[in-house]
C-alpha cells in the first residue's frame, strides 16, 4: 500500500507543513496522556472550510476519510477506522514515523527536501543558466550540487553524493539539460525537472470521475488538459516533436479512475460530479517509422531508458499513450505534470509502477495507468540525439 500513500506527498505534506505552521498541530494532553503531534478532528475541518479548502463540511469529512482510506492520517490510538467530525485526535502518519514508503517514494520526496532547501537559501546553486544560447531554469552545475551535497551534511563524501545525484536523475526528479549524460562529478548543467512548489486546492483532489470505461476510447486520450475551457471550447493541447503546439477538435475525453467499476476510486466520490468530456486524439503517429522491441532491446541501441515520476493532479497526468508493442508517447501537454517531470513525445513506454509493458497494446497500458495510483512511476526509452 505505499503507491497510494506516495500519491499525496507533495499536495498534502505542504498542507501538513500549514497545519503545523498555523499551530493546528500540536502536542494536546487528554485524559493525563500527551499525544505528540496530533490535530483535533472538529478544529480541522473548520480550518478546512476557513481557508477555503472545502466548501462544507461535508466536503470536508470526505476529503480527510480519504486521507483515512489511503494512510495519511489515522486516530491517535487506532480506535477509530472512519474520520469523525468531533473532538477526536488524529495525526498524520509522517509526523509519527508510520508513513509506508516504497524506495521510489522516497527518492521522490529527498528530491522534493533537497528541492526545497535550494530555494530558500540566499545564493542557492540554482540558478537560470544559459548553455548553446538556450536558457534553462533551476539549473545547477554537477559539481556544484555534489560539493553543496557534502557541505549541508546530505551526503558524507563526494561519492555518496553522486549516487543521490544518479538515483535523482534515474528518477525524472533532475536532469542533464540536453540528456546526454548521466549524473557526474563535473561542470555539465543540470536542472530540476519538478517544481515542488506547484500547489492545489486539496477538494481538487475529490473532484474528479468518470463514467466511461477506456475501451469506448478509441486512443486513450486520457491525460491532457483543455485549453481555454470556456463553454463550447471542447480542444485540447497536442504537442509535436517540432515543439509547435497544434489544437486538435475534442469529442472525447477519460479520466483517472473509470474502468473496472473504479476498483482503485482514488479520492472519487459518491456525490454526483460534473463528467469532464472525453477528447480524441490526434489520429496520425508523431513516430517517423515504425519502431520495433528488437531494434530498442539489441544491444548498442541508440536509446537511453530513463525513469520518471509524475505527479497526477485534479485533470490527470498530461500525456497521451498510443501505438503497441512498443507503446510510445503521442502528446504532451506542455503545462502538465508529465512534461514537468520530463516526459515528451516518441519516448517508448518500458514499464509502468515496476511492471513491463513493452510487450502490450496502448489499451492495456492506458488500464494501468488509470486503474493504479495517482502518483505514477514510468520507466521510458529515449533515443539518443
């Protein structure tokens, strides 16, 4: 169960951080007992409520019974398996030390730590940088990360230090600006592919479903964002390899948990939702030939495998899967997640939350991805330019 839990780190630990900041969490006595760390229920939800995070207190119970429902936060003792608007003390689970982590996640959330200490000191290594006329944002010279890396007491010498620089870069969290090298000891440019900072309201959380299945989607067009969503505006984004950005006509559109009678409900909800409508994408393959799993897999491949993790949010993850055995990237949407992390078109899909799919059709991948957590780990090979 620690995928779920891993779906909540960067929206909910920044709320966590509020909370503690606001004094909303604290040590509280009850019954000649202290409990560390600890929120009261009632206090909670009308904080919720004041600070515009629910718009009820309905809404606000159902938001924190998720959170229940997927590990977050449980009742100081354990007595209570369900979130009761009253004077009762929960706690989140990462501010007891009972927060299940996958290696994966906690690669993600150091990067995330060592992210936010960047860039909150004065004269922080990050920095907008220009390499071939190109300026890149929250960039770092290798060198500079690994002596910072020693020096802040992260790392206890320059090579451990590299190794968190490659585990960071393996994991789409850093790198290299024009993907060419791994992570080294040396004066090549790097940057953050994630900005950390990126919030959203938590009921975002709660305001997605949907009531098609995937398989009435003709090319599962279930990841990008609308533009400009004013009424009767039914387009999307469809990003090229050119890098021009071409709008393509909508008729359809899935969201993150249809299928399999929502078997994996992450923060559905019961209450009736306005459906986002499905989009179609773009019939014509960006790939320039066909690509097959031999030529990717033969040895001396002119293809690198790189592995990202993308963030899902209220609209879904900001890409489209198309194509079989490989599967490969069609679009992606340039304010989305998945290009935050660093995902772009004609990269093949290796592998989705540890299982490989080089071997299955863009119908089943796209099950995966919708039917499994929010926060999605995608192994993908790039041809090397």
């Amino acid at each position: 169960m620690s995928m779920p839990c891993q779906l909540c780190s960067v929206p909910i630990s920044l709320s966590r951080l509020r909370l503690h900041d606001g004094k909303l969490i604290k040590d509280r006595r009850y019954h000649l007992r202290t409990y560390p760390n600890c929120f009261v229920a009632k206090e909670l939800t009308d904080w919720l409520i004041d600070h515009k995070e629910a718009p009820d207190r309905e809404t606000g119970i159902r938001l924190m019974q998720k959170l229940m429902d997927h590990y977050i936060i449980h009742h100081v003792c354990d007595e209570h398996s369900d979130y009761k608007d009253a004077k009762l003390l929960y706690r989140f689970r990462k501010d007891d030390g009972t927060f299940p982590l996958s290696k994966d996640v906690k690669v993600f959330m150091r990067g995330q730590s060592l992210y936010e200490k960047l860039v909150s000191v004065e004269g922080s290594i990050l920095k907008v940088r220009e390499e071939n006329s190109v300026k890149y944002q929250r960039a770092f010279l290798g060198c500079e990360m690994v002596e910072w890396l020693v020096q802040e007491g992260e790392a206890e010498s320059r090579r451990e230090a590299v190794e968190l620089g490659q585990a960071l870069l393996e994991h789409g969290i850093i790198q290299h600006v024009s993907n060419r090298h791994h992570f080294l000891d040396s004066d090549i440019l790097y940057q953050f592919w994630i900005n950390f900072r990126r919030r959203r309201r938590l009921t975002e959380l709660l305001s997605e479903n949907s009531s098609r299945a995937l398989s009435e989607s003709p090319d599962s067009p279930f990841c990008l964002r609308k533009l400009n969503p004013e009424p009767g505006n039914t387009s999307f984004l469809s990003v090229q390899p050119n890098k021009e950005i071409k709008v393509v006509s909508a008729v359809r559109r899935s969201s993150i948990t249809s299928l399999a009678g929502n078997s994996n409900p992450y923060f559905s909800i019961t209450p009736t939702l306005v459906f986002p409508p499905v989009a179609e994408c773009n019939p014509k393959s960006v790939l320039k030939r066909p690509v097959t799993n031999e030529e990717l897999l033969s040895p001396g491949a002119p293809y690198v495998k790189k592995t990202l993790t993308i963030v899902g949010d209220a609209v879904g993850w900001g890409f489209v899967v198309r194509g079989g055995r490989p599967c490969h990237i069609q679009a992606v949407d340039p304010g989305g997640p998945a290009a935050a992390a660093g995902m772009k078109v004609c990269q093949f899909v290796f592998s989705v939350n540890g299982m490989y799919v080089l071997h299955l059709d863009y119908q089943t991948i796209s099950s995966l991805i919708m039917t499994g957590p929010r926060t999605l780990v995608m192994e993908i090979m790039e041809a090397i330019e």
